[in-house]
C-alpha cells in the first residue's frame, strides 16, 4: 500500500517514504490513544490546500491583508458552523492549538499574578490549567483540585472550598484523563459563588458533546475551549466559544494579543469537520465511541483490570496496572510492539513519576471511526491482557503473535482518510 503523494515522491523521496510508513502504521494498529482519530479524506483535503499560502491577520470584514474575499467566507463559514453546532452566541476558530486557546483565556482574564484554579495534572487536568511545570502555572498563581482517593471522582468539596478560599480568577473544568461525565452545572454554581470566570476545556470530549452523547456545558459556563482534532474528528486545531458579552476580550487575546495570522488551512478543514460534525451519522459515532468505550471497560474489568473511578461514561478508560505489577510504560511500549498504540499515563494519587507512572490511558474514538463495534470489544480486551501479561513475563514472541492478530483485524476496517 503506497500513497499517492507523486509531487511530495519525486521532490523528496525520503519524506515520502516516512509518510507512508506512518499511513501504514495507523493502517494496520489498534490505535487507543484517547485524543487521537482518523480524519476524513475531506478534512485531509481542505489542510493541504492553496488557502496555506495566504497571511490574514484579523478578522473576517477586519484584516490588515487585502485578497481575503475568499478567507473571509472560509472563515465565517467555520465560526457560523461552530455557532450552530454547539448552540453558542459566539466562535472563534483561529487559536493554532489547545494549549494557545487556554492562553488566550488567560490573557482575556486575568493579570499574571491572579490565582487560578484547575484540576491537577496527574488527577487528570492538563498542563494548561495552572500546572507548576507550564506557564499558566508560573506566570499566575495555580491552585490545583483533585479527585476522591476512594472513589476516583471529582471531588466538589475540594473544589468549593478551595474556590471560596483562594477566590481565583479563572477556573478551568475538563482535563485529559477523566473518564467520567462532568458535572458542568456543579462547577457553575461553585464559580458563580467565587465571582470565577469559568472555562469548560471539552477538548476530549467535544465531538460526544456536538453528537450529543456527554451533556453540553454551555448553559453553565463563561467561555467553552476546545480543540478541534480528538472526538470532534478535525485537523489540529482548536476554537473558543463564549456568550456575546465576552466575544470582544476572547477575540482580542486571541489576535493581537497572543497569534499572528490564523492558519486558513486549518480553519477550512475545522469548518469541514464542523459540517461533518453536524450530520446525523455523526451523532451515531459519538454514542458508538461511548457504547464501545463501556463495553471495553467491562471486558477489562471482567479480565481483573483496575479502572480509574471503576470505568467509564465517555471516550476514556484510565487503567492502573499496580494489581498486574507491571509498569504503565513498560506495558505501553510492549503494547505498542504488539500493534496496539497506548500512551503511558500517572493515575490519581500515583506513587511512581510521570515519566514511568502506574497507569495507561486508552480510548475508542479511532477504533470507532473504523467501524468496529461493542462486538469487538472483548477480543479488544483480550489482547491488551494478553500483551500486558506478556511485557511482565518479558515474552517478545506474545506480543508479535498479538501483533499479527490485530493487523488481521484492522485490515477489514480501513481507516478513514487513508489509502486503501
Ligand atoms: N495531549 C493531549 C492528550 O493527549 O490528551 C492533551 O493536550
């Protein structure tokens, strides 16, 4: 299976080639890391388009280029999209990434100093919402909540007291690694009470939320951040969405205050994935990523696996591997030279360092937009146990039969957007 990339072969054949090992990479694994996805060949077409060679700083009807007759409808055709989509008074889809969209809250926000409050990184968070290592928690003050040791859920009472207590300026809820439903509507009435600013970061789970599958967070907090890549099944990029009374400092932070000029390609394949986003099919897929998600949890659970909070409601499974006595990242990197991609991962409350903590993290969003169904799911189970009790035994020849089974596998469901 070669791709068709005749201009990139002939120009540099090297970079060809390394291109289409990855296309066959994600070809033939089992691809279960929970913020990656196929997108389409449409999504695929719009980023590798001629609007890359264009510079529009501004906004549409309001650039410091001329020539945007065309970008400005790209782009309006993106926001209204996003507007409709997620039911907000207000889009913009230009921050280049998640990390630069929270930036751009910040900065909308608070002063460097302010306190801010978000959910710590090895509970789940990520490094954006006040995290020491990251700017957000060095260039503010982050105070940082956690989930219930006993129960692996958000615990609201360390987030209501801390809230009233250190009364941040901005609050984040979301993270990376939560596999439960949010309660988007408890952390608004705590940051109505701190006077807080609050920021739903749905990236993970913004395609279950525009396919109605995870409750929308919308009527409940000031400004929603997401990326546009993970379960929303676009190209890398993210957008923020707000009610009409912050759209003005939102698009400020954004530009000038923190980007240059949007990348129009992406903007393009983010308004295509918004199209496909909105269509019916697409609501089946975010309701099969959950079925499919709680499915492998209970195979996972029936074969002895420890799961985070004892399974899922979403996209998301968090497994601590302590009862197997092997290592998340030995069991990640022995997965993976069984075909099965995973990454490595800290569960709450981790005795071990984040660069060789407890846990891996897996999700279904991929394996669901190659068609496979709850039926597949214990066969799914049984090759992450399988590959799991061959990394402890150090068993090399386990692995690579596991490793034949899955490509015999994902060779009946292509990968959308890849060649055939
Ligand atoms: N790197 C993303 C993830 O894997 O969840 C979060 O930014």
């Amino acid at each position: 299976m070669t791709a068709p990339h005749p201009a990139l072969a002939a120009t540099d054949p090297e970079l060809a080639a390394l291109v289409g090992a990855e296309e066959r990479l994600q070809a033939e694994t089992l691809r279960l890391i929970p913020s990656e996805n196929y997108v389409s060949r449409a999504v695929l077409e719009a980023s590798g388009t001629v609007l890359q060679n264009k510079y529009s700083e501004g906004y549409p009807g309001r650039r410091y280029y001329e020539g945007q007759q065309n970008i400005d409808r790209i782009e309006t055709l993106a926001v209204e999209r996003a507007k409709a989509l997620f039911g907000v008074d207000h889009a913009n889809v230009q921050p280049y990434s998640g990390s630069p969209a929270n930036l751009a809250v910040y900065l909308a926000f608070a002063r460097p100093g302010d306190t801010v409050m978000g959910m710590a990184l090895p509970m789940g968070g990520h490094l954006t919402h006040g995290w020491g290592v990251s700017a957000t928690g060095t260039w503010f003050h982050g105070v940082q909540y956690g989930v219930r040791q006993d129960t692996g859920l958000i615990d609201f009472d360390q987030v209501r007291e801390l809230a009233l207590k250190e009364r941040p300026k901005v609050i984040f809820c979301g993270g990376t690694a939560l596999p439960r439903t949010i309660d988007f509507a408890a952390f608004g009435e705590i940051a109505r009470e701190a006077g807080a600013v609050l920021v739903a970061d749905v990236a993970h789970i913004a395609g279950l939320i525009a396919g109605g599958a995870h409750p929308s967070p919308v009527p409940h907090v000031d400004v929603v951040s997401t990326t546009t890549h993970k379960t929303l099944r676009g190209p890398r990029g993210a957008m923020l969405m707000s009610r009409e009374e912050h759209a003005k400092a939102l698009d400020k932070a954004v530009f000038p205050g923190l980007q240059g000029g949007p990348h129009n390609q992406t903007t393009a394949a983010v308004a295509v994935a918004l199209h496909e986003a909105a269509q019916p099919s697409f609501r089946h897929y975010a309701h099969a990523v959950v079925a499919n998600a709680k499915a492998l949890a209970e195979a996972l659970l029936a074969r002895g696996f420890d799961l985070v909070s004892g399974g899922t409601d979403n996209h998301l499974i968090l497994m601590d591997l302590t009862p197997k006595e092997v290592p998340g990242k030995i069991a990640a990197k022995a997965l993976d030279r069984a075909g099965i991609v995973v990454n490595y991962n800290t569960v709450p409350y981790d005795p071990r360092k984040p660069f060789d903590p407890s846990g891996i993290r897996i999700g279904t969003p991929s394996l669901t937009s190659r068609g496979l169904g709850t039926e597949h799911m214990a066969q799914v189970a049984a090759w992450i146990d399988r590959g799991v009790a061959a990394a402890g035994a150090g068993d090399e020849d386990a692995l690579l039969t596991v490793r034949a089974e899955v490509a015999e596998l994902m060779a009946a469901f292509p990968a959308p957007g890849l060649p055939v």
